[in-house]
C-alpha cells in the first residue's frame, strides 16, 4: 500500500525520466505535484519546461538560478582541492546536493508530505540526493519510483510518455542518458554500455560542448588566466567572475577538443559504469591551478593536499558533501590559497593542455638554487652530510646485516 501525501515536490529536470513522473506521480498518488528545477548553467535545456511541466500535469514550477552559488561554493572549492574521482572532475557529483538543499527549501516554503526524485537504483545520484535531503529535512519522506514501478527501463518510460502525449527530445535511437551543467556533460547508455565500442566522438550532435581532438583546429590556442588566492579572476587580461572564466574557458577549451574524458568508474553502489564526460573548461582550469600550485605551494603542504584531494573526490563522488570531514577539509584548503595568485598560460592543442609559463609575486623556485651554473647561495659539499644522514638507517641495517645474516628482511 503506497503512503497517501497532500503535496509531493519534484526535482525536475525536463529530462525522460523526470517528465513521465509528473503524470505517474499523479495517477498513483492523487495529490498536488510541484516541480523543481535548478538552474545550473544548463542552458537551452530550461526552454519550454514551465509548460511542459504543467501541461503534464504539475501545479508550479520553480526555476531556480542557482548557477553563481554553484560556481563559488562548489566547483571552485573542489577545483582549489583539486579534487578528481578517477580522473572525472565532479560535474554531477557536486551539483545535486545544491539542487536537493534548494529543493528541500521549497518543500518546507509549499508545506510538502514527500520529496520525489527520479534517480535509479543503479546510480549515484540517489545517493546524493538522499543524503542531502536528510542532512537538511530529515522529517521528509523521499519517493524514488525506479525502486519500485513498473516502468523498469528507458524504453518502457519512452512508450508511457508516447502514451501520455508527453513530448520528449530523445527517441529511442538517441536515448543517451546525459547530465549537462555549467561544469560539464555526461553520456551514458545504448552504444556506451560495452566498453569495447568507440565512443562516437566525431558523430554529429554526439559532443555539444565542443568538438573531438581530431576536429580540432591545426593550429594552438594560447590562454592566459589569473588567480587571485586560487579564484580566477581573469581570462586574457579581462576581468572576470568565476561564472564567467568558466563559460570563457568552456568556448576556447572546446573549440580546441580539449577536456573528453572516456571512463570505466567504480560507482558507490558496487558495479562499474562508462561514461564519457565533457569538461572542457573544467580541465583546463585544473591545470592552470595545479600549475600555479606547482610554484606557490612548499613541498608538504603540496604532498599532503595532493592525498587529500583523493579523499575529497571520494565524498563528493558518494554524495557526502555537508559533512563535518568535507567542510573541514575545505577549510583546510582554502588556508593553502592564501599565497596561489599569479599568472598561468597554457597553448591548446587538438585536446593538449601544455603549459608555457606560470609566474607569481609569491613563488618559491628560485633560479639562483636550482641553476646548473655556478651560484654563491647552494654549498654542493652540503649534501654529502645531508645524505649520510638521510641514509643512516640504510647503513645501520646493512652493517647488522653482515653480523646476524638471518636478520629478518634482508634480501
């Protein structure tokens, strides 16, 4: 027997799945449905989705623009972390707990029994979602129909849809399943489910945030950006807000094939999945940061962050973002921005990012040390004390070694 509910919200994204639950929702639980979008820097996705929404059946439809908010307190937080699951740089991951927190809000604004998503049980997005939900509304139930309908797979959703007059921009020869923000786009599904196929980078209309390395232009680009404390500030010599470097760098990043990425994941619920991302502004920002860390940050700090980085991928990737362990290491690596500001160029190439220069007024290499010429600030005679002592446990083992031949560990 289903719980009956006066008010059920939706997060709704116009997309297959979300679009058939309105009417769904409606048929199997009689209530008021009232859809949520948030407003990500998906684009051309939003056209159209207020009548959409209610012509199929939903009583409102918040958009919600929560692009700046999800620039300045997700992507570059994770960006400054530098923190990458796998080699994915987190597009969906951190953008659903700000669509839940969002959602959450209007729930308790509309007096809602239940908050519904349409995530499947297979996926990660369930997880995040949920979580953030319960971090934020615990008194909440959360409805999640692909545990539990009938309508168990896409083509299934597609023929209900036909059913319901419910128009959908996929059929079930393009049916991809995609996510598309600011950040980044995914594919997954149909051809990509074996990893054997080639990804049909040079298919028309496959990629949409820029083009295959191998339809790149013949010749580079060169781009400049600065950092003010690890934010970018500018593109080019242009000031900029972090919204606007990322939409400047998604176009030249893009058009130079840069930022594909084709993986086999491990998913937190077990199996693993493929998926091809587009990040082209995304990847590029990544190296431009790590190369100006390179020269700003002392050895330790820079060794550390780099094990933390993984580990801050990993509660991102499993949705775990307002925990105490992610606020604290945020904190931790907003104080090791105080001193990443400079400038990095890169040359784009046919899906390269190579570097050309970094400089900053607070770099730590210095020519005078590292130089192979002669230098009056580096004593060489120093490092032969330096190594007796690096290698003294070395000596010592090698020594008793002789003397008790059956010392454990010994080759």
């Amino acid at each position: 027997m289903k719980k009956t509910y006066n008010k059920i919200v939706l997060a709704y994204s116009g997309g297959l799945d979300t679009s058939v639950l309105i009417p769904w929702l409606k048929e199997n639980y009689h209530c008021e449905v009232i859809a949520v979008s948030g407003n990500v820097g998906q684009g051309s996705e939003l056209d159209g989705l207020e009548e959409k929404a209610l012509k199929t059946g939903a009583s409102k439809l918040y958009i919600e623009d929560l692009t700046d908010e999800f620039v300045d307190d997700y992507i570059i937080p994770t960006m400054q972390a530098g923190a990458a699951y796998e080699g994915y740089l987190l597009g969906t991951s951190f953008a659903r707990p700000l669509i839940a927190k969002r959602i959450v809000e209007i729930a308790k604004k509309e007096g809602a029994d239940a908050i519904c998503h349409g995530c499947t049980g297979k996926g990660n997005d369930q997880v995040r979602f949920e979580l953030a939900i319960q971090a934020f509304a615990p008194e909440i139930d959360i409805i999640a129909p692909w545990r539990f309908w009938e309508l168990n797979s896409r083509e299934k959703e597609i023929e209900y849809a036909k059913a319901h007059n419910i128009p959908l921009k996929i059929t079930a020869e393009t049916n991809y399943s995609k996510d598309k923000n600011l950040w980044h786009l995914s594919h997954e599904g149909l051809d990509l489910e074996d990893p054997a196929n080639e990804a049909p980078l040079e298919k028309e209309g496959f990629l949409e945030m820029g083009v295959s390395p191998m339809q790149a232009p013949d010749t580079p680009t060169n781009v400049t950006i600065h950092f003010e404390k690890g934010v970018p500030t500018m593109v080019d010599g242009v000031a900029m807000n972090c919204t606007e470097v990322i939409k400047k760098l998604n176009e030249v990043g893009g058009a130079n094939g840069c930022g594909i990425l084709d993986l086999v994941e491990n998913r937190l619920v077990g199996m693993k999945s493929r998926g091809v991302y587009e990040t082209p502004g995304g990847t590029v920002l990544y190296k431009a940061h790590e190369k100006l860390e390179e020269i700003t940050l002392d050895k330790e700090t820079q060794h550390y962050k780099a094990q933390l980085a993984m580990k801050f991928a990993d509660l991102v990737y499993n949705g775990q973002w307002y925990t105490p362990l992610r606020k604290a290491m945020s904190a931790f690596v907003k104080s090791t921005q105080e001193a990443v500001t400079g400038d990095v160029t890169l040359k784009l190439y046919k899906g390269n990012i190579l570097p050309v220069s970094v400089t900053s007024p607070f770099s730590l290499y210095s020519a005078g040390m590292a130089t192979f010429d002669e230098d009056d600030c580096y004593d060489q005679s120093d490092s032969a004390g330096f190594i007796h002592l690096y290698g003294l446990p070395l000596k010592v083992r090698a020594i008793k070694a002789k003397e008790e031949p059956d010392l454990p560990g010994v080759e």
